[in-house]
C-alpha cells in the first residue's frame, strides 16, 4: 500500500522509482478545468515522466442518454 499526505505526489514517485512506461488513472472531475479530470489526475498528466491515460467515469445525466 502507498501512502502519504498528497496521492499525486506518492504515485508519480512510486511510477519513477519502479520504471512504469505507462499509468492508468481514473478521474471523477469535480469543476473548473478539473471538470474533465480530477486535482489527482491533472497533477499526474502535468508531471508524468511516462505516458498517463485517463479514464472518465460516465456521469449520471449521460448514462440515461447511452441506454437504448
């Protein structure tokens, strides 16, 4: 398990100190610029050293649009 006080922070030296070529984060977007990406995941893809995909969930309102 990894800790520490910013997840951001422990992730990206946890993915430089075992060599990861690439990372898959999750965003939840809360608002602002942060709306597509979450404060976690834009820090991740500003910093990475390796490639860095994200996935968005699908909200709610959109979810009901994707049912047939």
């Amino acid at each position: 398990m990894l800790e520490g006080p910013d997840p951001a922070e422990v992730l990206l030296a946890f993915a430089c100190n075992n060599h990861v070529d690439h990372m898959i984060v999750g965003a939840r977007g809360s608002g602002g610029v942060r709306r597509y990406l979450g404060s976690v995941s834009t820090a991740i893809v500003a910093e990475a050293t390796c490639s860095v995909t994200v996935i968005r969930a699908i909200a709610a309102s959109d979810n009901n649009d994707a049912e047939v």
